[in-house]
C-alpha cells in the first residue's frame, strides 16, 4: 500500500498543534499543513490548535485563518498550563482516528499525513496483535546562526544527537541490544499514535509541565509493549533560539524533572538513572558526579573560563570539557534545590538486583559445551563463595513486589532450559545453602531433550519431567517460561512468535497451578518486537543473557552473570560483586575527551609544518 492509497482509506487522522504567543510561525506551519492536506484529496483534515494562555494575536488569527483542505478547531486555556496540558486537550477534542503532534514551529513536508497514515496501516496489517507508535523525522531549518564558536559546536552536537535518535528508531525493531531501549522511547514532535490508545494510556503527565513530558509519556508506552516505528514523514523544525542559553536551562531543568519522576512518581527506569552516577557504574564517572554533587558553584566558574578558552582558541577539546563541566553542575545544582540531600541520594540507589543464570551443573565432555555446563564441584564452590561473601537468595517473586527493596547482597539465581541434573545437583543442596531458584523451562520439552541443541552438534540431554517438576514446587523451586520450543524468536512470524510465548505460558500454568510471570529469551536472542511480544503476552518479567548488575533496569530486559565452566572459579567473588567478569570491569573504554587530544595536536603541528616548508622554499 503505498502512502496515498493509505490516506484514502477508512483511517481518519488529526493534527494537534500547541501554541502560545507565535501567532505567525503557527500561520506558516498551518498553510505548510493546508498545502499537504490539498495535495492527497479526500475529505478535510481536522487541526485542532490549542492556545496555552492568553494570546491576542493567536486570537485573531483564529478569526481570519481560513483553508478548504483543514477542518479548524480553536481552543484557548484561560491560563498557561504547559505543553502536556494543551497537547492532552487537543486529544480530547479530536475526532481522527489517529493523533499526529506538531509543535506550531514545525513546518510539514510533502506527504506528511499520507506517510503517517500508511505506517499505522501497515504495521497493523503485518501483526495486528500490537499497538504502534509512528515516528518521524525531523529536520532542522531556518536556524538563527548562532552567535559564538560555543554555540556552533551546540548546534553541531544536537544536529549529531537527533540524528542518533532517529537511527535508534529505525534500529529498534531488529536491534539485538534492548538493555538500553527504553532510553530512546520518545513521543512528540511528529509522532503518531492511535487516538483510543492515547486515551488509555492516559496521555502527558500535567506535572511535567516544562520538560521531559515527551520522554516520560514514551516510557510509560514502551512499558505497556508499544511498538515504536520508523517512518520518513518529515517536519522542518523552525529553531531559532540561542542553543547555548537553551541547552544550559535544559540541563538544569532535567535534573529536576528526574528528581520529580524518580521521588514522586516513582518512576525508576532508565530515563532517570543519572540520579544514580554518583552511587552506581564506573569508580571514575562516580567520582566525577560526587564531585560536581559538592561543588556545583565552583563548577559553573570552571564552566565559564572553559567558554572563554573555546571562544579564543576554537577548541573543541576545550567545548566538551566545557559542556559536560556546565552540564554536570546545573544537573546536580537543580536536583539540590528539590530538597534532595546526600544521604536521599544514597537511599535512592539502594541495592542493585543480582541475577546469576547457569544451565547445566555438570562436566563439561570438551571446551565448546563449557558455557553451558558448570561442573557440580564448581557448582559448590560458587555456593562456597557466596556464602563466603555474604550473599543470600532471594526468593524471585519479590522482583514483583514494587513496594519492597533489595536487601544488601541478595540475589536471583535462575537455571536455563530444566536439565533433570538440577534435580540430583542442586536440589539436595537448597537448604544446606538457603537456595531459593528460578527454573526457566522448556514448556513443550518437558521431560523430552534439548534438540534444540542437537544442531550445534551438543549431546542430548534429558531434561526435568513433570513429576520432578511438581516435587521441586513443593519445596521452593519457582519456574518461568523459556518459550515453548526454544527457537531464535526474532526469526518468527507473528503467529508462531505468539505461539511460543502465550502456549508455553499457559501450558505451564496448568502444570503449576500457578501464575507464571517470568520468560528467560532463548539463547539470549531478542529486539524491541520480541519484548513487546513478551508484554503483550502478560509476563511481567524477562531475563536477557547479557551480563550486569540491575539498578533501575527495564524489567523485560534483566541482565544476568554467567557463571559456567568457562569462568574461572578465583573470579566468583569479583563476579558476584560487579555482575561481570574482571576483564569487562577492568576493560577501560577510550573516552571521547582522550581521543581528541590527537585531533586539538594536529592542527597547531600541521600549521607549524607548512610554515617550515613555506620557509625551505623561500631558502631555495
């Protein structure tokens, strides 16, 4: 289907368009609209613009505007009530079946609605089964040239960052690496969205009245399983502020809207976990948090000489000391003026949540099986170890309990697949050590084999059956799903993707006679439309095979610590501490200031060397 016989189909959209105060870059984006509208025929789009105050030029405006091709609607606050307010009541007034938001300085380009349209179309036609957010692009244009070398390297960096979110966005679908998705889960400017799923998902939180509305709103969809989707219909972004000014007041501004999502609305995700720098990650990016935490107001005149030095030198070395200099220290400077002290901030971060995965627990027959084997000596040296350390199990449905916290050194302790060597390995050993595990099984194997495993040339293995299964339940053993076959589930269709995850579910529970509410991916193999499968399907949990600590983690993207024969058994303890393995801890990652330093040599080297030349040839 292609754009324009999408637009001419039974699915109705309307625009919403928040204003206050630019009355005549909202006439250029209205007539941009008009011109689109006219250009795909059919019937009248409805625009609903909404003035957020009072505002005599938008006013009349509203009067004279007139375009045959756009169905106006005009609503005007009494008071500025911020942007997620006037976006929620233009939801509110619209008729369309879709919802498309533009902000009044953003211009449409050719075919805007009809690629909005069919991206919904499409997708629902693909797999209905899911719902569907269609982001599109943004380009900058008529730019006010910024006024300072300072403000041309923002600009740069904000050209480079949006162009970083939208390939993220194109990526989401296929990209293996979800552990950080939830972070680019974004609603806004030029974003789509079912006008009844809006309404369910109860649109922008009003609180968030200055900042973060659009970040916060595309979390709380990526939680429910909102599929986020790529489309080329493009908007010209009108920005003609001073990107220096902007950026620092945004820097400020999102420290106290983490501050505000994390304290009072108990929202620990990703988006937020910068509250956390100072308590959790890397020794030196604590460090460099802490110290900025303490002494924010030196920061900002270290942050003002660093500006002078890259206007006079043209630095860009000097601008990324600058810029991160300025933006750690209005970050932490705002969280402080929320009230939050230390000791809060200490509290905050509690506890991360420890998940060790192992499959196997015996020896290994050669060195290709050791990452799925860990022999039962090892096995009891890594209880040894943890006992030693002062680790705990923990029981796993407490990752459920949104109102309890981590103890200090608990942890989850998962086993993949449901090897019948769990039975004689580990379950004469669970009150000696206090273990309390979560079993993923293999819902149509049980008592059967790993076949899936027969094609990698690994031996068959039998597996737990399901009168051992009954008897570990009665003692303890929790169990979660592991699909119902074990394939690679990105490489399914719709149908047997489904299959895998709602039958395995279901077949479990009725041998259970319990909820099951925790999925361990096979093989570690998921994307962002395997995770919404997940969601859609009801678990509340899943567990990734890429290793970590979980502080503030997505829930359907848990790291966990692989423990096999392959790990050493003198790094069990480093291991348990970190969530991976010394080499990972130690492995330092050249930072983006060091690789510069070359580039900032180069040119005063280069420069030197011409006029060496220059001179030879003047010699001779």
């Amino acid at each position: 289907m292609n754009p324009s016989e999408a637009m001419r189909s039974e699915l109705s959209i309307t625009v919403v368009i928040p204003t206050w105060r630019r009355s005549e870059i909202l006439r250029a984006t209205l007539n941009s609209l008009s011109e689109d509208a006219r250009t795909r025929g059919g019937d009248a789009v409805q625009v609903v613009v909404v003035c957020d105050g009072n505002d005599a030029g938008t006013l009349e405006l509203a009067e004279s505007y007139v375009a045959d091709s756009l169905a106006m609607e005009w609503v005007f606050h009494n008071e500025n009530l911020g942007l997620p307010s006037a976006r929620n009541t233009g939801a509110i007034r619209a008729k369309g079946d879709l919802l498309l938001f533009l902000d009044d300085d953003a211009e449409a380009a050719p075919g805007l609605l009809c690629a909005h349209v069919a991206a919904h179309l499409q997708a629902e036609a693909k797999e209905a089964d899911f719902h569907y957010v269609a982001c599109g692009r943004i380009m900058e244009s008529a730019r006010v040239k910024q006024s300072s070398r300072t403000g041309e390297f923002v600009e740069q960096s904000w050209m480079f960052t949006l162009a970083r979110h939208e390939a993220a966005i194109r990526a989401g679908e296929t990209d293996p690496q979800m552990t950080d998705a939830l972070t680019n889960s974004y609603f806004g400017l030029n974003c789509s969205i079912r006008r009844d799923l809006f309404a369910e998902t109860g649109g922008f939180n009003p609180m968030l009245r200055w900042m973060d509305e659009e970040l916060e709103y595309g979390a709380r969809l990526y939680m429910r399983g909102v599929r986020f989707l790529s489309t080329p219909a493009m908007v010209y972004h009108r920005n003609d502020k001073d990107l220096v000014a902007y950026f620092c007041r945004c820097w400020g501004l999102g420290g106290a809207c983490d501050t505000l999502r994390a304290i009072k609305l108990g929202q620990h995700n990703p988006q937020t976990r910068n509250l956390l720098k100072m308590d959790t990650g890397p020794v030196l990016e604590q460090l460099a948090n802490r110290a900025f935490w303490y002494g924010h107001r030196p920061g900002r005149r270290i942050g003002e000489w660093l500006r002078w030095l890259t206007e006079r030198t043209g630095s860009r070395l000097a601008f990324r000391l600058w810029h991160d200099t300025e933006r750690l220290s209005r970050y932490w400077e705002a969280v402080q003026e929320f009230g939050t002290g230390r000791a809060e901030m200490r509290e905050l971060a509690g506890e991360p949540v420890r998940v060790l995965i192992l499959h196997s627990i015996a020896a290994p027959q050669n060195a290709g099986e050791g990452m799925y084997y860990l022999s039962p000596a090892r096995f009891r040296m890594l209880l040894d170890r943890m006992r030693e350390g002062g680790y705990r199990c923990a029981d796993p449905i407490k990752l459920e309990d949104a109102d309890g916290s981590w103890g200090p050194r608990e942890l989850v302790l998962t086993f993949d697949d449901g090897y019948d060597d769990f039975y004689r390995e580990v379950f004469p050993l669970m009150t000696q050590y206090g273990l309390k595990p979560l079993v993923f099984l293999v819902a149509e194997r049980i008592g059967d084999s790993n076949r899936w495993d027969h094609n990698r040339g690994l031996r068959k293995r039998k597996l737990l059956n399901a009168d051992q299964i009954k008897e570990l339940q009665r003692y303890g053993v929790r169990f979660g799903s592991h699909s119902l076959t074990h394939p690679s589930l990105p490489e399914l269709n719709a149908v047997e993707l489904r299959r895998e995850l709602t039958d395995s579910k279901h077949r479990l529970e009725d041998l259970l006679g319990e909820k099951v509410s925790m999925f361990a991916y096979p093989f570690g193999e998921a994307n962002r439309r395997v995770r919404a499968a997940v969601v859609e399907a009801g678990y509340k949990f899943a567990f990734t095979t890429v290793e970590g600590l979980n502080s503030w983690q997505d829930p359907f993207a848990m790291l966990r610590t692989e423990v096999n024969e392959s790990v050493a058994p003198w790094s069990y303890g480093w291991k348990l501490a970190t969530g991976v393995s010394p080499l990972q801890s130690l492995k330092v990652e050249v930072s983006p200031l060091l690789r510069m330093i070359p580039r900032e040599l180069r040119g005063p080297f280069e420069s030197a060397l011409e006029k060496w030349r220059a001179g030879q040839r003047t010699v001779s």
